[in-house]
C-alpha cells in the first residue's frame, strides 16, 4: 500500500507530462524486456521485440512464447508492467479528448485565439444577430455569459461565467482583444463590467448597450467609445421608414450586403484644414461623414474643414475573400 500511494502521488506531480512519461516507460519496458527475453529464450532480438509488442498490446498471437523459466519471468514482469502502462496511455489520451469536447460544450474552456479579437459580454437579445454579423466579417469573436447561448457557433469562442466577475476578467486578456461590446440586460452590470474593462485595459475600445441617459453619460467617464440604445435605434429606424418607405431597406442593405462595407479612416494630411466636400471628390468609396468623438457630422447643413483628429466614415468595396 504505501508502494501504491507513494506511485500515485508521483504521477500526479507529473501533469501534463503525464502520457510522454508514459509512453517513454511503456518503450523502455518493450525494448529492454525484448532483450532480456532473447537471451533467456535464445531467440532474435527482432523476434523478441515482436514478441514484446505483441505482449504489451495484448493481441498475444501465441506463435513466440516462453520455453524457460527465466523467459517465463521476463514474460510475466512484461505483462504486469507494460500492458497497465499502455492501456493507461490510451485512457489518459481518450479521457483529455473528451474533456477538451465537453470542456469547450459548456463554456469551461478558456482558450483564446491567437490574434486580436472582438470580445462581447452578456445576454442581450441582439447579441445572437451581432455574433452573427462579426463571425461574417471574419475576425475572431469571443463571448462571455453565464449560459451558453443555443445554436452558437463553433466558431466563436465562449468562456461561461459571470462577466461581472473581476476574476473572469482578468482570464478574458483584455489586453489582447481589439475592442469590446457590453450587452446586459441590466444596466447595473453594464456599468460594472465597464469599470473592471477601464481597470484592467483602459486604452481598449469600448462599445455598449444602454437605455438611461444617465448611463450612458457614465460609460463616456468610463472611456466607453459609443453607446447605443438598441430600441432607440430600432425606433428611429421604423419613424424614418414611415416617413420614407424606403429608408429601412436602405440600412439594411448598408448592413448586409456582403459587396462592400462601411469603415472609419484617418484624415489624409493633405486633407486637413480642406473642406468635407474635397475629401469626397477625392475618395475612393462614398464619404458619408465625419466621426469627430461620440458625434458625426454628415455635411449637410454646412460643409466642415478636416482637422487630424476626424475620421471619414466612408461606404467602399468590401476586399475579396
């Protein structure tokens, strides 16, 4: 017994080099018991090393077998040792599979991809049409929930927990990501999720979901780069189709047509102090704004000069896949 636990304890401080240390002992036990059983046996050593991988797969043919008490004993230590060995490299290699499958099934894995990413928090109802579109546009996508949502795709990684959770943030690797969308359901945890995103990686971009003015203006304390209030903009959008029939499709057609696509874009320098109008002469897409902060000025009313900070919301081609 105090053999046995003093085994155990042993192979447990291995971790994950648990299957190479194996694998090194099970060949190890194979090669030298081939040697011994051929000078016990007097056979070949290639006949002998047959002999041993057939004995320690346990598929035992039964054409090479011990004719001496010696190799009876070089057979035995064999079985008891080798055998037990590689059925514990086939558990060990099945079992860690399984885990990596269900671990990934619920949300327990926390793996994340290797290039900057697009993180989202909570279980607002538009999250699963955001995923969507963000799974389109190619980039990496993670999202961070107490459930896992039904019929999330595989492509998108997903961490379960609470994103208010200080801890569970600081897995996310804020630092890594891109930029980040907050999408609860209460506002209280938008908030909160916001202060552990500006402790943990204030220079990250932050987008967020809010009803209250009041929050909203808190977010912008926050860093928070834009907040939009989902049914707001759900509102406008069927007031301003009313108005003109058409003016729905319109946005939708900017949002999901595959051809081309909106983007934001720094100022030429030879642009700057020039009028709006001058940038959309010389542009390549259709320049429909500028984006100055949490504001955009579409140049409608007036014809605004560039300055460095702005940015051209500009509708252009979408690169080929």
């Amino acid at each position: 017994m105090p053999l046995f636990l003093i085994t155990y304890r042993w192979f447990n401080r291995l971790g994950r080099y648990r299957v190479p240390v194996l694998v090194g002992f099970a060949t190890s036990i194979i090669f030298v018991g081939a040697a011994l059983f051929s000078l016990t046996d007097h056979v070949s050593y290639g006949l002998a090393l047959y002999w041993a991988v057939t004995t320690a797969t346990t598929v035992g043919y039964g054409d090479v077998t011990p004719h001496n008490t010696g190799s009876r004993i070089i057979a035995s230590a064999v079985m008891l040792t080798a055998i037990p060995t590689v059925g514990a490299i086939f558990a060990l290699t099945a079992g860690a599979a399984v885990l990596e499958r269900v671990r990934r099934l619920f949300g327990m894995d926390t793996s994340l991809p290797h290039k900057p990413y697009t993180i989202v928090f909570g279980t607002h109802d538009v999250i699963a049409r955001v995923l969507d579109e963000l799974t389109r546009s190619g980039d990496p996508v993670v999202l961070v929930a107490p459930v896992k949502p039904a019929g999330l795709s595989d492509d998108i990684h997903f961490i379960v927990g609470d994103p208010t959770d200080e801890g569970l943030l600081h897995k996310c690797d804020l630092q890594r990501a891109n930029r980040a969308l907050i999408a609860c359901e209460q506002e209280a945890d938008t908030l909160v999720i916001a202060v552990g995103i500006h402790s943990l990686a204030p220079s990250l971009e932050v987008f967020a979901l809010t009803q209250s003015r009041a929050v909203a203006a808190a977010l912008r304390e926050l860093g928070v780069t834009l907040t939009l209030a989902a049914d707001e903009l759900v509102g406008h959008t069927v007031a301003k189709s009313l108005e003109t029939p058409q003016a729905g499709s319109l946005l939708l057609q900017l949002v999901e047509d595959s051809t081309y696509r909106l983007a934001e874009m720094p100022v030429d320098p030879s642009l700057v102090s020039q009028p709006l109008s001058k940038a959309r002469a010389a542009s390549g897409g259709l320049v429909l704004g500028i984006s100055r902060g949490v504001k955009v000025d579409l140049g409608i009313k007036d014809d605004p000069l560039l300055t460095a900070d702005d940015r051209l919301i500009v509708l252009q081609a979408a690169p080929a896949a």
